[in-house]
C-alpha cells in the first residue's frame, strides 16, 4: 500500500530482499558442493561472494557465488580447460541435476529454479592480500585467461559508503539490479554495483527517485563506458559494462528509455501528480513496481 514514490521504493525494497527461507535453500547445498571440490581438486577455501554475499541480492532471482580456492598445482594455465574440469567433477557429483554447465567465469549448478537455488563457483587462484589487507585472487577471465579480482575489498568499499548514507545505497543497487533483471538488460551486475557506489561516494543523501534518474542520466552519457576500478584507481583495472558490442547497444537502448521514462516520473512527481509518476516507475520495472493507492 504506497501513496508516495519514496514509500513504493521502500515496499519494492522489501520485496526485493531475500527470506530467510532462500537464505536457507542457498546454504543447503553448500556442503556437497566443498566435500567435492576439496576431494576433486584439494580446494582450501570456500566462501560466499556476489550480491548473497554483500547485500545487494534480489529475492528469486539472484543466484549464489561461490569463490573455490584451488591450488596452483590444480588449476590449469587455460582457465577454460579448469572450468571444464570443474563442471565434470560436479556432475559427477549431482547426476541428476540437469543442467550443469560453464558460464564463465563459473560453473553453474541449477539446483532449482529459483535464484537461490542457482549455485555458481568460480575458481581461484590465491595471490596473497592487497595494499589494504584484503585477500585478492586470479578468476577465469571469460577468455581463456586469468584476472585479478579482490571481492572482499569491493564489499568493504560498498559497506563504507553505504554505512555513511544510512544505508540507502545498497538499496540503490538493489533497484539497479532489479531494473536490469526486470528488462533482461544485458549489463554486468558488478558494473552496476560498482557504478552506483562511485556516484554515491560523492553524495550526501540518497532520494532513490532522484539518484536512479541520476544513474541513468550519467551511464548514458558516457555510453557505458569502461571507467577505473574505484577501489584500485592507480592499477590501471577497469570495468566493463557488456561482454559485446552488440550487448552495449542494446543496454543503451533500455537505458534510453529507462533515463526518459525516470525524467517523466519525477516531472509528475514535483507536479503531484503521484498515480502518473508511479506508472513511469512502473514501466521501468517492467510491471513490477508497487500499485499507486492514494
């Protein structure tokens, strides 16, 4: 039941936050899954990553990231070619869950339909800590090769700013997330993430209505450009919003329509007319945003 915008993001938020229920479907499985990779492949560690782990997970459709720590000895030079070895070993393991498969840079294990149930574990390399304590690792880079990547640092970075905002930046990238989810746009969720905390870090409150409109405003602009990893500004890391050219253009296109409809609805928000600026918002979230009941 919302009358305002600001109290249809704060139901769509509670909607959008995992139950303790998919909390534990997405722990179930966790203990079959590290019995064999430590068999399989002498994994030494085994720990949650992506939005599950960080906050920033969408109820049912979010799925569950697993970093796998393997051995040098274990791992191939092809990060392809480990992968594949992975995925073998685990449908061993589960023969009969259907649909076992590499998506890199993980393998995917559909334990179920809903995202919690959805279980993918990248593989990694341990490479020791960066300048500021935080463990950092190699992943397979989607083309054969291996990348850097700091997960836990990311996540403190996140829960710095989000911390000092009230904690109305999660949720931001929650509604991020949700949009891209909503539409199928095909942009990288860490880009997003990454994305709205950068801007956020330069704000002092957060209106989601506002800041989403913003968002939307400055990835168009700039073209979903490639920009500096935040937390590593000096190395030379940069993020990418889509895997392809063809991809980028059509994430442009929802992101056209996303920044116009979000201009409209704040329009007819200021205006007071509230029934119309839910229905903008309505349109983003592709029918899903809460129902105007004033």
């Amino acid at each position: 039941m919302a009358v305002t915008v600001e109290a249809a993001f704060n139901e769509l938020l509670n909607r959008l936050r995992a139950s303790r229920a998919e909390a534990a479907i997405a722990a179930s499985h966790r203990e079959s899954i590290r019995l064999k990779l430590e068999r399989s492949f002498g994994m030494t560690q085994f720990f949650r990553s992506g939005s599950f782990g960080n906050g920033t997970n969408l109820s049912g459709i979010s799925d569950v990231d697993y970093f796998a720590v393997i051995p040098p000895e274990n791992l191939n030079a092809d990060s392809s070619a480990t992968l594949a070895a992975i995925a073998a070993s685990l449908r061993e393991r589960f023969p009969f869950t259907v649909g076992i498969r590499v998506n890199s840079p993980a393998v995917q294990v559909p334990f179920g339909l809903d995202g919690a149930e959805m279980t993918e574990i990248v593989p990694v390399l341990s490479t020791g800590t960066t300048v500021l304590g935080f463990r950092q690792f190699e992943m397979p880079d989607c083309n054969g090769g291996w990348m850097f990547s700091a997960p836990e640092s990311h996540n403190a970075y996140v829960q710095k700013i989000d911390t000092r905002l009230n904690g109305r930046v999660k949720p931001l990238i929650r509604f991020l997330k949700a949009w891209k989810a909503y539409r199928n746009v095909d942009i990288r969720s860490f880009y997003l993430e990454m994305r709205a905390a950068a801007y956020a870090d330069n704000e002092q409150t957060i209106v989601y209505d506002i800041d989403l409109k913003r968002l939307f405003d400055t990835m168009l602009n700039d073209g979903l450009a490639d920009f500096p990893d935040p937390r590593f500004p000096n190395d030379g890391f940069m993020i990418s919003a889509c895997t392809t050219p063809f991809q980028r253009v059509g994430a442009l296109t929802a992101l056209q329509r996303a920044k116009d409809w979000s201009d409209e609805a704040f329009s007819f928000r200021i205006a007071g007319q509230h029934e119309r600026a839910f229905g903008r918002w309505d349109l983003i979230f592709n029918w899903n945003f809460p129902v105007f009941t004033g």
